[in-house]
C-alpha cells in the first residue's frame, strides 16, 4: 500500500510502476479539480443530492488503437448493451486520429496503450458533477494538489 495523490498515481501509471484501468484513470483526473481533501469534501457535499446517471463505457476499436466511449460522446450509442447479452462489439477502419478530427462532442478515453491514455470531454457534466481533467500521458498538465 501506498498514498499517492492523484497527480502522483498518475505519474507513477506513466512511468508504468503501477498500473490502473481507464475508469480509474478517469477518476483520478476528476480528483486533479481538487487542490484539498477539504475541497473536494465540499463539492461532494454540496451535490449529493443532485442525483446520478448510470454509465457503461462502450468500447470502440479503430484500426490502430482503441477508445472508451462515455455517456454524451456523440459516437455513443443510443441503446448501450449495460449487461453484456448482445456482445456488441464497436469497430471501425479508421485510425484514432481522423475519429478525432471528425469529431466534436467528445466524452472518451482513448487507449494508445498499456500505459498510455488521454481523456477529451467536452461536454457539460450532469447533475453538477465535474468533469475530469483532460490529460494525455504524454505531457503532464494538471495541478491538483491533492
């Protein structure tokens, strides 16, 4: 055991001492909006009552790498399979990159690899959540002191 921060945990996830799946690597950059314990205490308080929303990331494949697709993304399907019943597999012949530039309502994690994802939302999150901070494994942008 050992307590990272979340700018720490993902400084150690990049230089692949440890290593965690992309919903967690998502949660923590949520975690880098908060610069103390106290803050992000104050933000949970003020909207537990706001409600939820129920997610199931969808997995895309493109034909040189992958990506998690989020609830609002506009590649997200109207019908997500929640149970895993239908086996619908998401595939597609084109690379990461041109998905990326057709785009323009993102709520994803693309998984470049192992140790190496990046988050684009730009959508408004629901019931006054916040949305994580954007960061690619290659560069290091975030500032939370958590």
């Amino acid at each position: 055991l050992q307590w990272s921060s979340p700018p720490e945990a993902i400084e150690r996830f990049k230089s692949q001492e440890i290593w965690f799946p992309p919903p967690q690597f998502y949660e923590f950059c949520r975690l880098c909006n908060f610069c103390s314990l106290s803050e992000l205490h104050k933000f949970s308080s003020e909207r537990a009552l706001e409600g939820c929303e129920r997610w199931m990331p969808v997995m895309l494949t493109a034909s040189d790498g992958s990506m998690q697709l989020l609830p609002g993304d506009e590649l997200y399907p109207e019908d997500p399979d929640y149970t895993g019943e239908k086996k619908t597999i998401m595939s597609t012949d084109k690379k990461v990159e041109e998905l990326m530039k057709e785009g323009s309502i993102f709520h994803r994690i693309v998984i470049k690899t192992l140790h190496n994802y990046a988050i684009y939302v730009n959508i408004q999150a629901k019931y006054k959540h916040i949305n994580p901070v954007m960061i690619n494994c290659d560069s290091s942008d975030y500032n939370s002191k958590l």
